[in-house]
C-alpha cells in the first residue's frame, strides 16, 4: 500500500510538470524525424538523388563528349550544362548561388591531351613487346590545366573525394579505350572493332555484398535503422532533466525531512520514483518505435523494421531505461539547485551521447577518444540496440553490453545510496 500510494503521488508530480513531459516525448520525436529524414536523402544521394553538377565543355574534340557522357551515365550526377564561353569566376557564382555541389570545367585541349597520353602509352607498351612504337610523343600530365573541379565549400571531404573518384574514373576508362585503340591499329593496321573495346574495357565486377551480422535475418540497413535506436536512448537519459529536477525540490523544500518523521522508509520513495521512470522510459521507446513503424511509411521515410527478438528488445529497452534513470537519479541527489540539476543533467547527456557514438560514429572517433566509450552508458545501450535492429543478433548476441549495463546501474544505485547516507537523509 506505501509503494502503491508513492507511486500515485510521484505520477501526480510528473504530470504536472508539462515542460518535462515535453522535454521527454515531443523533443524525442522531433529529434527523431528530423534526423531520420536529413540521413536518408544522405544513403540515398548516389541511388535516387544524384548530385547537382555543373558542366562547361570548352573543347571541341570527340573525347571530351564521351567524358560527359561518361559522368551522365555514371547514375551519380544530375548534370546541367552552362555556356562554352563562362569564365571561372562565373562558374564560381552559379555553384554559390543555386547550391550546386560541384562544378566542372573542360578546357579546350582536353581530347588532345587525352589522345597524346594514350599514343605514349601505348608506344612504350609496343617496345616492351619488341615491337616498333613512338614514345616521344610529348604530354602533361592528364587533368593539368584541362580539366578543373569546382565544388562548394559546404560539401563533405568525403562526397568531394566520392566526386573526384568518379571523374578520375570516367577519364582513365576513356584514356585506356583509346589506348587499346592505339595498340590495336599498330599491330592489325585496321580500326578496333567497337564490340571489342566494349568487350576489352567491361569493368563491372562481379562483388558479391555479404551484410555482416550475428543473425540469420537480413536487415534492410537505412536510415530509420540507425537512428530511431539511438535517439530513443537519448529520450530515455533525458528524463534527468524532470527526475532530478524533482528530487531537488525534495530536498530543498523538506520533504527529506518530512519522511523521516514518517512510519515509512525513504528507500520506499526511491523504488516508487525508479518504478514511476522506468515505465516513463518504456513509453517513451514505445512511442519512437511505433513512430518508426507506422508513421514514417506516411511521410516518405524507410519504416522501421523490428528486431526479431521481441523479448531481447523488452529486456534491452527495459535495462537501458533503468540505467537511464539510476543516472538521473545520481544527479538529482548530488545537484544543490533546480539549475544545477537542468544544466548539468543536459550537458553531461550531450556529452555521454557524443562520447558513445550517439551524434558521432565510433569508427571516425579519434583513437585517443576510444577509451572513454566504455565509461559511457549510452555506448552500451547503443551497441546492445545495434546488436538487435542492424546485426539481426538475439538477447545472448547483445549479453556483454547487457552485462556492462547493469555494472553501470549497480555502481550508480551505490553512489546515490553513499550520498543520500552521508547527508543523513536515510
């Protein structure tokens, strides 16, 4: 009946604190579906968004149409050609002004820079088959002066690198068919048949895509996939901000105090508050989930797909909850103040949420960051919610993070125990 009537009063309390309940259910989803929807045009931008490119052929030579025509067909690109007369400063003004993530110049001399590499290459391939070959054929090197890459500051270096992979490949192909060409006429004094340079220059390989994983189940990976998991452990640490909150107020209005002059023990209220909490994180994961589920179909969004360990996921999502909520309470006892309680509980969420691979992905974290992972319980939640949506893995696949989490909620539990002793409020 104590623990019952705690729970009342403590579900009382949290209700009326609109501004947290806000803080732990809007913000979530807001969160959710505005990453959700930035990454997915990111995993889909080679597939169904091609990049905005701009294009100023100044050459007239054949290669320089089979380049474009190369970038065009690539499924990379979504080209838009300007006049043969633009200067660099205008191509400059045209990527800034309507957002084009790259520009690319071809000067005049492109095809004969091309042909002249070609030509040299393949007479030195004919000397090393002891037959006649011109190789002083004189050539810069290919791209120098010819071919120019404008791109927009704001672009990743690693979409820069992806962009100047492409073209790099789109003149090699072109020089290497000439190449052939070349080769082909010296030794058979007659052109090369297209059908062979096609045959020749095929450079599909035959890569088969293993999915790496603990499970049999092959998980469709998007965007949802990764984001809806960890956002909702973000959710599920942030309600320190309406926890510790509350615990404050406790304290500095004499409710401690109260208690103690009671027929009861203090330890009933902390079960009541972990109680009331943890079913609070579980909705909350409820909520995300069922978000994921049924409404990102609705506004264009991959739909989230759910592990096939529903029990795995009960048990991972209640753990990673009472975690989340041994930590709001460690704040709230040792935060002197409301403020105190608010700006630290944010701050330190942020930062264990960076430090676990929630905002920044482990495998790009600095070396010397690394360590510092497993002090962070959001690192553990992540990778045991990873095990179960990406890896397709079960409750004994994620047993090593489960494990670490609840090392972390025991070691919590004992420091908020320590303290609420060394005041005297138990």
């Amino acid at each position: 009946m104590k623990l019952a009537a705690t729970i009342k009063k403590d579900i009382l309390i949290l209700l009326r604190d609109r501004v947290g309940l806000l803080l732990m259910f809007l913000m979530p989803l807001f969160l959710v579906l505005i990453v959700t929807s930035i990454q997915s045009s990111t995993f889909d931008i080679v597939g169904k968004n091609r990049i905005s490119v701009l294009i100023c052929n100044k050459d007239t030579g054949r290669l320089s149409k089979d380049f474009v025509h190369a970038l065009d067909t690539s499924g990379m690109f979504k080209l838009t050609y300007i006049g043969t007369t633009v200067t660099s400063q205008q191509i400059t003004e045209e990527i800034r002004s309507k957002d084009y993530v790259a520009g690319v110049l071809i000067e005049n001399g492109f095809s004969g820079q091309l042909q002249a590499a070609a030509k040299q290459t393949s007479g030195k391939a004919l000397q090393s088959f002891g037959l006649e070959g011109d190789t002083t054929t004189a050539s810069m090197p290919v791209g120098e002066n010819t071919l120019n890459l404008y791109y927009n500051p704001v672009i990743q270096q690693s979409l820069k690198l992806s962009v100047k992979g492409v073209l790099n490949s789109a003149v090699q192909i072109i020089q290497s068919r000439e190449t052939l060409k070349d080769l082909y006429f010296s030794i058979n004094e007659a052109p090369m048949p297209d059908s062979l340079q096609n045959e020749m220059l095929r450079n599909n390989a035959n890569i088969k895509e293993i999915q790496v994983g603990t499970g049999n189940e092959k998980i469709v990976l998007n965007a949802s996939q990764h984001n809806v998991p960890a956002w909702t452990i973000f959710a599920m640490f942030f309600v320190v901000m309406s926890l510790g909150s509350n615990i404050v107020k406790e304290k500095s209005s004499g409710s401690f105090i109260r208690l103690k002059t009671l027929p009861t023990n203090y330890f009933v209220a902390l079960l009541s508050k972990q109680i009331t909490y943890l079913a609070v994180t579980f909705l909350q994961a409820f909520i995300i989930f069922f978000t994921g589920i049924y409404l990102f179909p609705l506004i264009g969004l991959p739909a989230l797909q759910l592990p096939q360990d529903i029990i795995g996921l009960i048990i991972v999502t209640l753990i990673s909850g009472w975690c989340a909520v041994s930590y709001a309470l460690c704040v709230g006892v040792f935060a002197q103040t409301q403020e105190q309680a608010n700006g630290f509980g944010a701050v330190s969420i942020v930062i264990l949420s960076i430090l676990g691979g929630l905002m920044i992905p482990s495998f790009i974290m600095p070396e010397s960051f690394k360590p510092l992972m497993a002090i962070s319980p959001l690192h553990w939640c992540l990778q045991a919610y990873y095990g179960l949506f990406l890896e397709g893995g079960t409750l004994r696949d994620v047993g090593i993070n489960i494990l670490s989490l609840i090392i972390i909620t025991f070691t919590l539990q004992a420091i908020v125990l320590l303290e609420l002793k060394r005041k005297k409020l138990i």
